[in-house]
C-alpha cells in the first residue's frame, strides 16, 4: 500500500519517465570510435627476434639473455606478433649481424620472405654498470647503489630490404640495502647481477611501443606456398589472424631501386596485383586455404596482402 501511494504522489511526467525507462532495452559494451585502432590491425606480423649480445664488461652473457627473452615477453604479450622460434637458425645472433654490418640480413632476404618473416628486430646491451657507496661506520652499513643501462634496437624490414629503425634506449634502477661489514662475496655479486638485470629490462621495455608504432607502418605479407588443383595453402592461417572469407590480393614481388650514381639500393617497388584470393578454410597450426576469387596466373611464392 505504500508503494502505490508513493507512486501516485509522484508528478505525471516524472511517473511516464519511470515507465518507459523501464522497457527500453539494456546496452552493454557497445563503444563508438570515430579514429581507427593505431596500431593493431587483426593480423599478426611475424617476427624474427634475435638474441641479444652484451658488450659491456659488467653482467657477462646474462645480462643479453635477459636482454633477449625481456623483449620476447613484452612482444608476446602484445598479442600483436608471431616470434619465429627458427629464427636462430635463419639469421643467427645480433652479434653475428653487427659483425658483418648487416650484410647477412640482406643475403638472407630471399629465405626470411619464403618464411613468411617481415621484419628482424636484434640488438645490443652498450652499457650495463653499477656504482656503490657505503657508510665508512658500524658492522651493519647502508649501501646506495645506482645503475644505468643502455640497450640499442634495430629493425630489419624484409619487405623493403633494409634497416628502417634504431633507437639507443636506457633503464635506470636505484636501491639502498643494509649489509653486513662482512657479507660474503657471493651474497654482493648475486645482488649486483639482479640490479643489473633490472635495468635492463626497464630499457628494453621502453622499446615495445616504437616496435608498435613500426610495425603499424608496414604491410603484413604472406605467401603462397602450395597449389594444388584448385586450392592455393598460403602459409599463415588461424594464428596469424586470418579468417574464413577474407579477401586477399595476389602481388608480384617488387623491384629493387638502385641509385644511378653511388650504387646505393634506395628500395623496393610495389609488385603488381595479379588477382584476389578468397580464404575458405584452415590446414596445419598455422595456415590458410583459399581459392581463385578474381584474376588468374597464380603461383607458388606469390605475395599476398590483405585486399
């Protein structure tokens, strides 16, 4: 009796408010966004991650190790990328990279494409040290140490056939302890090497988002890599994000450009569009089956891009 008092002492208008609200339907989750995503466009690029070198006199092996497998985690959990686990075998280390200048990535082009790798991201640890000061009194003594790392990146692009980013990146990481007087030097060198490790995964983290923002510039690539009958196998399916009806555009594989007067490669053509495919289903961990969906004259090692 209460209720239907109160609700008739309520205002007219306010009481047909009450009621239509109560039958419009509920929205969840439902966002407008007027500016595309900036980064991530349902396709993941593969990637070929190449371990990490230390060339600074402080951390050993260990410190490019971390280096190496800081990156893989962040990358991984982007969700944005496929690590190639045979990269190590396609490439080899950053160190043999830096020690040929490059040269190998280049020779290597043809290998990471028939891969389906688009573009190589190795580096260096350049700097990795620690600095201590200790209280001069008593047998339990303060100690501040202050460590610096520095991490340089690098980005090979397959598809253009050249490096395209590097970037000198540095972690920072500060601590005060209490020791005492006659700590073992094991307990010291433990504690140093995990400062260490530290400050290089802080530098190594500030690199995902310029790896993001690379990646977003450049075009994911497949291949094709069976033909038989009617059905073409390209060599990325469910994992790389491809989905059962995509449209997919077949290319020719571009042009390098040199200049005329150094010799210099200054880059790579646009291939031409041969024809489409459209994906009708999956085969493997990772791979696509299409069909014929307009053009003709495909053939296995053909590019493919998303239409």
């Amino acid at each position: 009796m209460v209720n239907k008092i109160f609700l008739f002492s309520l205002p007219l208008v306010m009481l047909i408010n009450l009621i239509s609200c109560s039958h419009k339907p509920i929205r969840r989750g439902r966002h407008t966004r007027k500016e595309p995503r900036q980064y991530f466009n349902g396709i993941k690029k593969k990637v070929a991650l190449l371990g990490f070198f230390n060339e600074s006199p402080y951390g050993g092996n260990d410190i490019g190790i971390t280096a190496t497998e800081e990156l893989r985690l962040e990358l991984s959990r982007t969700g944005e990328f496929i690590l190639d686990p045979m990269a190590r075998k396609l490439f080899g280390s950053s160190k043999e990279v830096y020690s040929g200048g490059g040269v190998k990535l280049v020779q290597l082009v043809r290998k990471a494409k028939t891969s389906g790798i688009n573009f190589v991201v190795f580096g260096r640890v350049m700097e990795a040290r620690i600095r201590e000061r200790t209280d001069e009194i008593g047998i339990v003594r303060e100690t501040k140490s202050y460590t610096e790392a520095k991490v340089e990146i690098r980005i090979f692009d397959v598809n253009s056939n050249k490096e395209i980013f590097t970037q000198t990146l540095r972690g920072y990481a500060d601590d005060s302890t209490y020791r005492l007087f006659n700590s073992d030097r094991e307990t010291k060198l433990t504690y140093r090497r995990e400062l260490l490790r530290y400050a290089v995964k802080i530098a190594v983290r500030k690199a995902v988002p310029h790896v993001l923002r690379i990646s977003a510039k450049l075009n994911w690539v497949g291949r094709v890599a069976k033909i038989i009958g009617n059905k073409i196998y390209l060599n990325a399916g469910r994992d790389s994000g491809i989905n059962i009806s995509d449209i997919l555009k077949v290319i020719t594989e571009g042009h390098q450009i040199y200049d005329p007067d150094t010799g210099a490669m200054i880059g790579v053509s646009k291939g031409e569009v041969k024809g489409t495919l459209e994906v009708i289903d999956y085969f493997g961990p990772d791979g696509a089956i299409a069909i014929l969906h307009s053009g003709g004259a495909v053939h296995e090692g053909d590019f493919v891009q998303l239409y």
